[in-house]
C-alpha cells in the first residue's frame, strides 16, 4: 500500500496533484478505449503502405477505430504502424473481415478524408507494376501528387455545361487526313475507335487534338492527353480553349508548382473539369468517366520515366484504354515502331493524309542527290553547307524565318589537328580538347584545364580544325554569310518556345525548335551523319523522328534541304515523306532479329555479382533466353557495373514481367545487392 492509495492522508496539495494524474489517467484509458472501438460498419481497412520493399508490396489489413469511420473512406491518405514506425499509406477498400486471424493494429490517423487514389487509378497502378516488374508504392508517387493542405480546403466550382462540338470546323482541322470524318464522328457519338495517326507537315496539330477531344467530351466523356514536355502543354492548352472555351480544362505539369498542381488534380479528381493536358505523369490523372487518350509524339525519350519502375506513357495509356474501354489516339508526324506493330496486329487503324496532300505540303531534297547538283557544286557532298543551303536560305528568308537543325549544341564540341586530323587531347589528363566560344581558348573537356598553346602529339601543329560544330558556330557561319538578316539560337537551357513571323534564320538543336508564328518558309537540316551515327537499337527511327518533327513546322508549301547520304534508307523515306513504309520496315527487320516490340526485353542491371546471383534465382519462361552478362562503360571513378539482358517472345511478356517481380520479391526479402530492372528500356 502507499499514499497514492489513499489520498486522504496527503497533504491538500498533494493530494490535490493526485487526484489531477488519476483523472487524467482514466481519461487517456477511456480514450484509447474508445479508439480501440472499431467501426460498426466495415471495420477493416486495406491499406496499401508507402514501403520500397518489393516482398512487401501488397495491401495490409488495419482495424478502422469508431472514430475515424466517417473520414476512412477508398483513397483517402492515412498513417499506419508498421515495423514500429508511423509510415504514409492509401486506403484502398473498406471491408466486413478480414483473413488475418490475430488481432489488427487500428489506423493511427486519417491525414486527409480527401479520396485521392481513385480505384481506377488503383488498378491502373498495380497493372502497370505488374507490366514492369516493379512495385506499387513507385507507381503511385507518380501517379499522385503531394497533399497541399490549404488547397485541399478551397471549395470547388462547379462543373460546367460542355459545349457543342463543331463537326464543320473539326472537319477542316483534320483535312486531307483519312478517315478523319468517321473516326471523330465515332467519339461523337460515344464509341471507342482507336487509331494511329501520322500528321501531314505543317498541321496544326493541337488544334487537331482539341477538335479530336471536344468530340469525345460532347458525348459526355473525359479525355487525357500526354505531351511530351511543357511547350507542347502549353500549345494543345490554348487550342482546347480556342475549341472548348474556358474552364473546360486543366494543365498538369511540375512547373506549376506544388500548389497549383494540387489545385489542379484535385478539379480532375473532384469532377469539375474532364479534359486534361499534361505530360508523362498526367497517364494517370484521375478523369472521371474517361472516353478518350491522346499520346503525341510517343517516340520522344520524354515519354519514358527516368524513376523505377520506368514506365512510358504510351504502355500507360495502352493499358488505361483496354481497362476503361476507351478510345485512343497515338499521334506523331514520325510514326514509332511500336505504334505501327499496334496497325500490325488489328489493335487500332491508320489515320493518315494521302499523298496529294502531302506534296501540296511540302518539298523535301537532300543536297547533292542529282547529277545537276553535282554540275553546279561539285563540293557539295564534302560541304557542310552546300551552295544549295545557301541558295534555299536567300530565296526563303524573302518570305518568312527559316529553321535551321544543327545536332549539337555549343560553340566546337571536338577538335582536331588541322593538318593530320589527330583529335586534339589535353596534355593533363589526355582529355578531348574543346572550345566554348569563339573567343575562348581550346580547355579540356574533362579536366577543364586551358590549352591556348596546344600542339599536335602526331605532327607537331599549333593549328585545330573543328570536325563538330555546335548552334553556336553554325549562327556565327549563317551570320556572316546573311549579314542584315537576325539570327536567333535555341538548343540547351536557351531554349525559345516561339518566334515571329519576320525574315530571320533561327539555328536549333533537335527538339529545341521555336514555333514560328506561321510556319517557316522552308527548313535546312545540318549533319544528318551525326544522328545517323549513333549506335543504339532506335538510331535511324529517331533519327527520322527528330527531323520530321522539325519539318512538320514548316508552312504548307514550303521547302526543305538536308544535308547527308542521298542514298541513306531514313533520308530516302524523308525525302517522301513515307513514315509508314519505313515503320514497316523497321518493324520487319526488329520481327526478324528478335527484338521489340515484337518482343519482350528486359535489362537487369547493376554489380557484376549481383546480376549473377539475379539470373540464378530467375525463373525463365519457356522459349526466353539470357544475352550476357557484360560489362559496362561507366562514368570515370564509378564501380564498374555489368549488365544482362532479358528476352522472351511477346506471347509470354506477362511471364517475363511476372518472373522479373518474383525475383525482385526474392532479393527483397534476402536483402540481397539491389539490381535495376528496366523491362523494355528505350535505349540499349
């Protein structure tokens, strides 16, 4: 027995203070109690927890307490106890019982009732998992943006009436494209066509992704459209409002900023808005009663997610239409090989313009292609600017701007010996030599020491030649050879969304190109060799791509010139303008070898002992087969990496991908060396 016991024989203040701890100690059980009480009603939660671990990615079950049944609803963010610490989950369903026959831990707190993971989208991201050997909680980080309280509190406005689609003015959006008219009067009319579409040179295309969405959203549906970066945002959103009016739609990008982004997902989420443009994470925006996805320019390595589990948009999206039964539209002036298999097998028909229109379009030459050309400038196939170029350039630049591609960027990128066309290296480090500007001596690319007194280690010559110029050295040579015309650059961290309609020559790296206010007068496109030179799976494929899509920006009736192999197959299929015929022909060659998307490929990753211990633990299916493993090139001072690749025909790709995930369970759960998984990578 002791005092506390009996508190009568304390003095009055002390026993005062007990009495305080007492009732408080019976409050605190009564509360803990009551928050042990679980809910009347579907008192089990399955949470899917915020863990990194792949042998733990599945829904647990926790007891809902009485207290937080009305705000524990689907998709709600809540925080559990797991392995003794609180963590970040999402609520994804209610439940009667639960198959764990001991006794459940409650939820520790409902951060938001807001319901964010919408169960769509839950299964979406568990598909995707599934489709690249990953787990669900990376998914889902793409998949849903970062709470912002204060935004959460602001009310919504309400949904507003959809307008009338305009078949006239979509009609003539999408002239001279065949069937254009059958398939938006098939959205009009709340079906689910599905094409691949391969733009005419000089379309307006978001335009034509407007009027292709206002169709689907007159029939009462939602439409998702993925772009490859925030310029084509921008310009797909000012054509929606041209098409749909205000309020009708919203942007999803990161650079809007954390609030905005939230304000924005939560209208998609909440049903106020149902047409969304974005990029590679807006796949998975909420759109209530979605009807219609757009992907444009699927080629583009923006469209691939640099983070486990490395989805890309079009597999995404590919995946949303067969599970919501929607329509979709994979567009692109180029066409992927990808998306021409997707023709092959009878998944989705051919949107494209017939050739009539496209010779009213434009007119395609590589220099030096003709026995005349060669008459009037014998040089011009040794030429890095032809008399032609020059020739095209002085006519055009009489009716509007002129684009001019240049692949790389900066001032000289290499150099050489001018006499015996030695590379130029440093004497430090044997570094390549390179020279920033024109005004900045040759300095090591590696080291960044200064070379202003370099001579050559072969022949002993002070002199360098440049064999690779940069943006910056071509609008030098263009400046010099039009001296009273603008010349403007774009390529890097410099680079312009749009340019006027004045005279001017604008030099652009790949995929930097500024709109011009109503197209160029024609377009010149610099050492092909470079891009063709590239040793990868995809070099000629994204090579045509890149240059398509520079041309696709030149007015109708202009003129281009390119500057390379007249004899090259992706010249040739330039020059007309035949991206059909050379998918085709890409896709043939990757049937034969073997290769995607004819089937599936996974590449495992990572040190030399853990990809071997991976491929032992692998369970192949049957007809896969294991190329290497080999070693890496690394960056300089990195532990040297190995690398396996992965095939299996595409009939047994689901087998690949679930094989890959049960291995990546098995070195989880081990806690074995982590190896990267990339199942389909863009890149070999």
């Amino acid at each position: 027995m002791t005092d506390a016991d009996h508190p009568e024989l304390l003095p009055g203040m002390v026993r005062a203070t007990v009495k305080q701890a007492q009732a408080k100690a019976r409050a605190t059980r009564a509360r803990k109690a009551a928050e042990a009480e679980p809910a009347a009603v579907d008192p089990v939660a399955r949470v899917l927890v915020d863990l990194p671990l792949a042998h733990l990615d599945r829904p647990f079950d926790y007891a809902v307490p009485a207290a937080l049944a009305e705000t524990a609803v689907p998709g709600a963010r809540v925080k559990v106890r797991f392995a003794g610490q609180d963590v970040d989950g999402f609520l994804v369903a209610r439940a009667a019982a639960s198959d764990h026959p001991g006794r459940l831990a409650p939820l520790r707190r409902v951060v938001s009732a807001e319901p964010v993971l919408h169960p769509q989208v839950a299964g979406l991201a568990e598909a995707v998992a599934e489709r690249y050997a990953g787990n669900r909680a990376d998914v889902l980080r793409l998949a849903v943006p970062p709470r912002h309280a204060t935004v959460e509190k602001e009310p919504s406005g309400p949904a507003p009436s959809r307008p009338s689609f305009d078949r006239e003015a979509a009609e003539q959006a999408w002239r001279g494209h065949h069937p254009a008219p059958a398939f938006l009067g098939h959205l009009a009319q709340g079906g689910d066509p599905r094409a691949v579409w391969s733009a005419a040179p000089g379309s307006d295309w978001p335009l034509m992704v407007a009027h292709a969405a206002a169709a689907a959203y007159s029939s009462g549906r939602g439409v998702l459209v993925c772009v490859p970066d925030g310029r084509d945002v921008d310009r797909v959103s000012t054509a929606l409002l041209a098409v749909l009016g205000e309020g009708h739609h919203v942007s999803l990008v990161a650079d809007a900023g954390p609030a905005q982004r939230y304000r924005d997902f939560l209208a998609v989420s909440r049903g106020t808005r149902r047409v969304v443009v974005g990029t590679r994470a807006a796949a998975f925006a909420p759109v209530h009663e979605l009807g219609l996805v757009v992907i444009w320019d699927d080629g583009d390595d923006l469209h691939s997610e640099p983070r486990a589990p490395y989805p890309h948009t079009r597999e995404t999206l590919l995946l949303r239409a067969a599970r919501e039964g929607t329509a979709a539209l994979v567009g692109g002036f180029a066409r992927s090989v990808e998306a021409d298999y997707l023709l092959r097998t009878g998944w989705a028909h051919e949107l494209s313009p017939d050739r009539d229109e496209l010779r009213r379009r434009l007119t395609v030459a590589v220099s030096g292609a003709t026995d005349r050309d060669l008459e009037r400038d014998p040089l011009t196939r040794a030429s890095r600017m032809p008399h032609e170029v020059h020739a095209l350039v002085r006519q055009a630049l009489e009716a509007g701007p002129v684009l001019v591609q240049t692949p790389r960027a900066g001032y000289a990128g290499s150099l050489a010996c001018e006499r015996c066309r030695a590379p130029a290296r440093c004497a430090a480090c044997h570094g390549p030599l390179v020279q920033p500007g024109p005004t900045t001596p040759p300095g090591c690319r590696w080291c960044g020491t200064p070379a202003p007194e370099w001579r050559c280690g072969e022949c002993g010559h002070r002199g360098l030649r440049a064999p690779v110029v940069g943006d910056a050295r071509t609008a030098e040579e263009l400046g010099r050879a039009f001296p009273r015309v603008p010349v403007r650059t774009s390529s890097g961290d410099r680079v312009r969304a749009a340019v006027g309609a004045e005279p001017a020559i604008v030099v652009a790296t790949p995929g930097a190109e500024p709109v011009a206010e109503q197209g160029y007068a024609a377009a010149v496109l610099l050492d092909t060799w470079l891009l063709l030179g590239r040793t990868d799976l995809r070099t000629e494929e994204e090579a045509l791509r890149r240059w398509c899509n520079a041309l696709g920006l030149v007015r109708p009736g202009g003129r281009a010139v390119a500057v390379g192999d007249p004899a090259h197959p992706a010249l040739q299929a330039l020059v007309r303008w035949d991206v059909a015929g050379f998918a085709r022909r890409e896709t043939a060659q990757r049937q034969e070898a073997h290769l995607p998307p004819a089937s599936r490929m996974a590449a495992i990753t990572g040190d030399p002992g853990a990809v071997d211990d991976a491929l032992a633990l692998l369970s192949l299916p049957d007809g896969a087969e294991v190329l290497g493993p080999v070693p890496l090139a690394g960056r300089r001072g990195a532990e040297p990496e190995s690398r396996a690749v992965v095939r299996a025909p595409r009939s047994r790709g689901a087998q690949l991908s679930a094989a890959l995930t049960e291995l990546q369970r098995l070195r989880s759960a081990r806690k074995l060396d982590p190896v990267r998984v990339q199942v389909d990578p863009p890149v070999l």
